[in-house]
C-alpha cells in the first residue's frame, strides 16, 4: 500500500462523525494532550508508546506531499 491509499484508509475511518468520536475517545485514554511526566522510565515508555498510535492517525490524516501540498 502506498502514502495515498494509507492516508485514504484513515480518512474513511476518521473522517466520520464516528471516527472523529473515537479519535477524540482515544486522545483522552491516552492522555495526548497531557504530555505528563513520569520519574519510572518504564511508565513514560509505555505512555509515550501509547501516545504514538494517536500519533500516528493524526499524522496520516494530515500527511503531505515532500512539496508541501496535500496528498
């Protein structure tokens, strides 16, 4: 699958009043907004790879072509 179809796929899901809902859902489980600290690096380890996948979707919803347009 290439950038296109991938940021295509995601737009479906989450471009929906559904999707926005469990995007909003997920931003709050795990905390996205927060950028809490945490002094076990295992905790921080684990939020911070929690936080990725939110990461992730929102990087693909907003994925841009290398000249800046968008795909």
């Amino acid at each position: 699958m290439d950038k296109k179809q991938k940021r295509e796929m995601f737009c479906r899901t989450f471009n929906t009043e559904s999707g926005r809902m469990v995007l909003e859902y997920l931003k709050d489980y795990v905390h996205f907004q927060d950028g809490a600290f945490y002094h076990d690096p295992r905790m921080q380890d684990f939020m911070q790879g929690r936080r990725s996948v939110v990461c992730e979707i929102l990087n693909n919803l907003e994925e841009k072509e290398d000249d800046g347009t968008e795909i």
